[in-house]
C-alpha cells in the first residue's frame, strides 16, 4: 500500500483522529501509496504519522502546498508526524506526505483526504441561492464575448507535475544587474491554455536571495509579457526552500511594474507561450519539482475547484471561457488581440462571391479593351 523500494519492511503508518482514537496500518513493501478518506470532528486534533521510511527529507503537503500554521511537524531521521489542532472546515482536504529523493524528486508515501464532519451539510445550508446567477460583466472574462457567467461545476482539482531537470535554462532577459541568474523555460505540459489554473498556485523551488530584483516567474502570451515578484518578507515554507505563487492577476505586474487586471492576466492564461521560473535550486535535499494546480473533470482525490468560470458563450465559441471556436468555425485577428470565430462556410461563400466578382470586373474590363 505504500510506494516503492525505499521502505523498510514491515512499514507501520499510525494514523490518530481525535484525541483517543487511533487506527494502526500495517504493509510490507509495495508499489502503491496508501490512500485513506477519514472524517474528523472540527475542534479535534489530526495526527499522521509515518515511520520506517529511508529517505534524505521527509515533507508534508496539504492540497498540495504548505500545510496550515496551526500544524507542526516533528522529524526525526526515518519517521515524521504531523500534528494539526483545533481543526475547522477551512481544513478539510488532501493531506501528502512525499518523501525526497537525493536526486531531488519526490516520492508519495502517504494520502490521506480528511472530512471535516458536518462541514458540507452546513456549506450547502449556508450557499446563497444566487451564488449561481449569471454575474455582472465585471466579473466575468469570457474572452470578451459575454457578459454572462457562472461558477464551473462538477470541475475537482489536479496537480500539473513537472521538474527543472525537464527544463531547459535560459539566460535572463529581465535581470537589472550583470549577474547571470538561472532561468528555466518550462516544457510544453505548462503551456497552452492555462484558464484551468486561475486561482490555484504554482510551487517551485526557491531561489536565495540573489537577484532579488529580477523577476521570480515570467508569463509570455497574446503579446504580452507578465512578472511576480516573490514577496521576500512573507514566509517561504516550513520545509525545504519553495515558494508558493498565485495564479490570480492581484501580485503580478507588467514589465513597467503597473499592475496587471483580470482581464489581462487571464487573456495571457489563455494562450501562454512562454513559461520562465528563476531558481539555483540544484537537487540534493531540495525538491526539485515544479507544482501548477488545474482543474479536471475527473476526481483526483484533491477536492474542489470553484475559481473556473462557465460562460454562456454565443455561436461559435467554445470552452468554459469562450476561448476557442466551435467546429466548423475558424478564428480571424482583424479584431482584437482574441480575434472573433466565425463560420468558415459563410466565410468560404463570402470569398468565392469575391472571387466571382472579380472575374466578372475582369471580363468586362477586357472587353472594353476590345
């Protein structure tokens, strides 16, 4: 039930809910994390434990980034417990424990989804019945095609895996001084259409504090250029050197420092054709995982995702923000940096009417020659 060959035999996780009540799993080696769903009292303490492990660094994650505050961690060099107290609804999710390689990967040995008993009968009492209502332009993007949103349903969240080693470096072409700071251009799986990300966070490995004045990630797309900044004064992890980046437009800027609105920022998700992240990370006991956070329909385990909108897209444009055509549409740039879908019959129809005018203005034209 647990992954691969760094485990010691007979493998012990001890997993305490509550107080006094303690469930005792036992494995041999395997091949498989062991994935457990289990409910807690809000008010009661969570407690997973996991012991005989063989690896250089143990980590937590919850929903796959740091754990809450109100949670400790005591290690020790072949076990780690995580202890979380006083839980409440805002703790309900997927808990992780990986352990790191010292080639810098990360391996999961534990997951556990934890329920925060009367929480979800209590949340639906509490949503409002126009949660759900179409919403003012403002606060929908819908490519500019509508005005008319909702909240996506049914979408649950996933994780976007990658790793520096997969990336290729690039030299700075945002640094303010002479020194050559490290940048990786990341591979085509955090490319493309990005919208799903909006809201979630992207986790990488932490940079020192060198080239504080350049640029952490830099986003390219629709002709634009994007830049965050990591906040030097904020905490960067309670466990090995990664930094946590929002994906939402309130801490990114454009080259010239202005601030970045919704509507830019989500025009660049949508079409991102370049992905940069600056880091000296260089594995050892550091994780060198890139982490971006999506949204699928499919139930990965990981909760929720309510920050994807779903707009009532007009003919001809598809997808949950209207960002792409329909079949049978194609897209012309003449207007705007989205460009607007339309039919490519009466497009092929409008073109062959040109056509035959211009050979009917030829024939004439000859004939008076004549």
């Amino acid at each position: 039930m647990f992954v691969g060959a760094r485990f010691l035999k007979n493998f012990v996780l001890v997993l305490f809910l509550g107080y006094s009540f303690a469930l005792e799993l036992q494995s041999a080696e395997t091949t498989s994390p062991l994935h457990i769903t289990t409910f807690v009292t809000p008010g009661k303490r969570l407690k997973l434990h996991v012991g005989n492990v063989d690896y250089p660094t143990i980590r937590w994650k919850f929903n796959g980034t740091f754990v809450s505050k109100k949670c400790e961690v005591q290690s020790s060099p072949k076990s780690s417990t995580l202890i979380c107290t006083d839980m409440d609804c805002s703790n309900e999710g997927f808990y992780e424990c990986q352990g790191i390689t010292q080639e810098g990967h990360s391996e999961a040995l534990l997951a556990v989804y934890v329920k925060m008993v009367e929480c979800e009968k209590s949340a639906k009492q509490e949503a409002e019945p126009a949660e759900r209502v179409m919403r003012i332009r403002e606060q929908c993007f819908c490519s500019g095609i509508t005005d008319k949103c909702e909240m996506a349903d049914n979408l649950f969240r996933r994780k976007i895996v990658t790793s520096l080693l997969d990336s290729n470096v690039v030299p700075s072409k945002w640094s303010n001084d002479k020194k050559s700071l490290k940048y990786y251009s990341l591979p085509v799986q955090m490319k493309g259409n990005l919208l799903m990300s909006y809201g979630g966070f992207l986790d990488i490995p932490a940079t020192d504090h060198e080239g504080v004045d350049n640029p952490d990630v830099v986003l390219q797309g629709s002709e634009q250029t994007l830049v965050y900044y990591h906040n030097r004064d904020s905490e960067i992890s309670g466990e090995l050197n990664r930094k946590r980046i929002p994906m939402t437009e309130q801490e990114w800027r454009h080259l010239d420092g202005s601030h970045v609105s919704r509507n830019t920022f989500m025009t660049v998700l949508s079409r991102v054709k370049e992905f940069y992240v600056k880091s000296n990370a260089t594995g050892g006991l550091e994780s060198l995982d890139i982490v971006l956070d999506s949204a699928d329909y499919k139930d990965h385990g990981l909760g929720k995702v309510t920050t994807v909108e779903k707009c009532a897209c007009h003919v001809g444009y598809d997808g949950l923000s209207c960002e792409k055509c329909s079949k049978k549409f194609i897209r012309r740039h003449a207007i705007g940096l989205q460009g607007v879908c339309v039919s490519f019959k009466e497009t092929w129809d409008k073109y062959k009417r040109i056509i035959a005018m211009q050979k009917n203005n030829d024939l004439y034209n000859n004939r008076l020659r004549v």
